[in-house]
C-alpha cells in the first residue's frame, strides 16, 4: 500500500512525502525506515498549566 502511495505521488510530480510517527510507535519507524523514509525532524512540546493554577 506504502509503493502504491509512492507511485502515484510521482504521478502527480510529488516529490516528499512527509509522516507524523509517535517515537514510542517502533514498529511503525521500522517499518518506514525500511522503505526508505529518515528522521528528518523532532517536534517537542509541553503542556501548560492555566495561569489560575500556577499561582
């Protein structure tokens, strides 16, 4: 399915394809590593609390 994506993105003169994948989901990153796909960025975020319960 993953070749069938990739052959109509070059089709369509798509050049990147780009995937969100949870660090904890390991099979998933071996998977896309396998065919091809690298880390090309970490997203980092943090949860905040309202200012009404920092105080």
């Amino acid at each position: 399915m993953l070749r069938t994506l990739e052959n109509l993105a070059v089709e369509k003169n798509i050049d990147t394809i780009e995937l969100a994948v949870h660090l904890t989901n390991t099979n998933a990153l071996s998977l896309y590593k396998k065919f091809g796909y690298a880390v090309r960025t970490y997203r980092m975020e943090k949860k905040l609390k309202p200012l009404s319960q920092n105080c």
